[in-house]
C-alpha cells in the first residue's frame, strides 16, 4: 500500500464536471490505498485574482504538508513559477488557458464536432453558439463551427457581456439576440447551464423548443437538464476516466516514476438525448416522415422499397428529395443510422458483435464490419476497445 497522499482539490463540486472528476479521483485514491484531501474552493469564483490568494495557496501547501494539487489553479506568474521551481505536483483545469510548465486537463474540438453532427443529422440549415469567453467555451464553439462550416453552413455566435451585468440584463439581451435569428434554429452551448439561460430566453420571447429553438448543452447536468422545461440535451463527457487519470499522474511524479503522458483530454462519451433537440427540422414533410420511418425501424433490416411504401412518392421522387435534403440517398440513410444504432449498441450493451448483429437482423456479419469500419473508420471490435479506453 502506497503512503497516504494529501491533495488540495480546488474543484467546484456544486457542478457535476466537477463532482464526476472527484469520483474518478476517489476511486483511484481507494484502489491505491488511503488519501487524504482538503477542499479549496476554486479563486475562480472570487476575481479578479490577488497576490494575497496567491501566497494564501502557497501558505495552504506549505501548512498542509500537501503533496499535490488538482483543480482550476490561476494562471498567476508567481505561483505557478513557485509550484514548478518547487517540483510540486499540480494538474491543471485551465480556466482562460492552458498554464505552461504544468499538467493540463485539455480538450480537442470533438466535442463541438459531435454537436455539430446532432443537429447537421436533424436537418437544421440555420446555426448558432451560445458560449462564454473562457478556455472550454473557446475550442467547443470552434469545433462546432468547423463542422458547421465544412457542411457549407454559417454560425452565429453569442458570448456573456464582459462586464459584470445582472442576470436579468443577460436574460433580455440573449433573449434580443434570440429573436433575431433565423428559425427553425439549432444552439448549441458551451454548457448545461448556458442551456438553462436559453430556455429562460427563449420563454421571455415565446419561442417554442424545440420546434423554433433546438438547443444541445455540454456536461449532461442531470439536476440541470431534468429541472429544465423542456429537459435539455446535452454531450456527455468521460469526467471520472479524467479524474482516475489526474491522480495517477500525480501519484506517478510524487514516486518519481516516469510519466507517459503529459496531459488529459476530455472525450465526448456520447449524446444523452432529450425534449430540447429531439426533433427534425426537415421542410420537406415527405422526407422528414420517411426519416422517421427509417429511425422508428433502424433495428430490422429495412430496404429503400420499405421507406418509399411508406411515403406517397415515387421511388425516384423521393430519392430526389433525400439529395436535395439531406445531401444523400435514402440507402445511405438507411446505412447511416443502423450503423449508428450498431456503434450504440457497441457501447452501451456487453453484447457480442455477433449478438449485436442478430438483435439488428443483420445476416452478413462480413459486410457489416465492412460498412461500419467504411462509416466508423475501425471494426466493430476496434472501435468498442478504442471508445471503452478513451472513457
């Protein structure tokens, strides 16, 4: 059994980021033997940050005998040259931006690509942001608008007054913003709770979710998003795989063991949909039915003569609108969403692929690796290791 760490958590446990992070910390700590941890709430919440904080930080490690620290750590240049001089193992959430010389908890821009996809799949042609000026609002909006972008869309974007306003003033401004959008129209936010802000935006100028405003958030809040009316979707993200992580780092550098990586990244686990996106926002009622279709069978093994039986359309009439709509057939629509529901299923089930196959009536477990590894880029069996180890 290792000797007993103590370790300052300066996270913010009234948010569920938060409170997933210090889950995968406690479940590292029990498996590595008893730790000790001292709260200190994060300076995040009191700025601007002052010298006064900072040789309080610094009085607190020394006082505590700590022998790391987790959490959003300010960027001040005193403390953070005192913590490397002195060696002091320290892993970072970056608050405006990554702290040079130490571990940072990072994200790449797959989260935003990911929400990007949710609404680009629903059909919506108008796009906006809704985020803040801080790190993790910064690489989510950019890659959502990429994604955006490559897709041949535009994407309009809202960030907090940065001056200290009350938060009736916000509500009434994003409210103002909101009106002048285009609808039907898809938001996504840089979190749960900027998605809550946006509901109460959108209630103050009568605007229906989601058939005028979708909205998509990060973190997947359950307090946050069940309290919501309507409950709010939300991406969630692998916070106690990077909690586990974040303390195998510092445990790592406090035996003086050499590391194999230099910094954490958040991963999108995958979209916990709810009320505030569920929705196609396809014009063309044909399509939009026929979709439907296709999503309400995607477990049997349904044909391109099944989804235009469905419709009133000949198969070369909606064929036509599939392409005008969508930018694709309707057998790869088909293809698209049972490999979706495969990958899901991959994920969320200990099912074989084999098993996985039969519940979906698929016969030809050869073409489907095919199909999935053309649409996934990896086998079946590749993508669940790669996805189970990233989380």
């Amino acid at each position: 059994m290792d000797k007993n760490r103590k370790i300052i958590l300066m996270l913010d446990s009234s948010r569920a980021a938060d409170r997933g992070i210090i889950r995968g910390i406690v479940e590292y700590s029990h498996l590595r033997g008893y730790w000790s941890f001292y709260r200190y709430s994060p300076l995040f919440r009191t700025p601007p940050f002052t010298q006064k904080q900072s040789v309080s930080i610094l009085q607190r490690l020394q006082k505590l005998d700590a022998d790391g620290i987790i959490g959003y750590i300010p960027s001040d240049k005193k403390l953070v040259h005192s913590i490397i001089r002195k060696g002091f193992p320290a892993v970072s959430l970056p608050i405006r931006a990554p702290i040079d010389g130490l571990i940072n908890i990072q994200q790449d821009e797959k989260v935003g690509a990911i929400g990007a996809e949710h609404f680009l799949e629903r059909g919506f042609e108008h796009f906006a942001f809704c985020g803040t000026h801080d790190f993790w609002s910064i690489i989510r909006r950019q890659g959502f608008s990429r994604r955006i972008e490559q897709a041949g869309f535009s994407v309009r974007m809202y960030s907090l007054s940065r001056e200290r306003k009350k938060r009736e003033f916000e509500l009434n401004r994003m409210a103002r913003w909101l009106g002048k959008l285009p609808k039907p129209v898809a938001i996504m936010t840089s979190n749960d709770e900027r998605s809550a802000d946006l509901v109460e935006a959108c209630h103050i100028n009568n605007l229906k979710i989601p058939e005028q405003v979708a909205i998509l958030g990060v973190d997947n809040d359950e307090m946050i998003c069940g309290l919501s009316s309507p409950p709010l979707s939300s991406i969630k993200l692998n916070f106690e795989k990077v909690g586990y992580q974040a303390c195998r780092i510092i445990d790592k550098i406090i035996s003086n063991r050499k590391l194999t990586q230099q910094g954490i990244i958040f991963h999108p686990m995958g979209i916990v949909t709810r009320q505030s996106s569920d929705i196609l926002a396809i014009t063309d009622q044909q399509v939009a039915s026929a979709v439907r279709f296709i999503r309400g069978n995607a477990r049997r093994n349904i044909h391109v003569r099944d989804v235009v039986n469905h419709s009133t359309l000949s198969i070369r009439a909606l064929q036509q609108r599939f392409k005008k709509y969508l930018g694709r057939g309707i057998n790869q629509e088909i293809r698209r969403i049972r490999i979706q529901q495969f990958a899901e299923m991959l994920l969320k089930t200990n099912l074989t692929v084999y098993q996985i196959a039969h519940d979906l009536q698929i016969e030809d477990i050869n073409h489907i690796s095919r199909v999935f590894k053309q649409e996934m880029g990896y086998t079946p069996i590749e993508y669940r290791k790669r996805q189970l180890t990233e989380r």
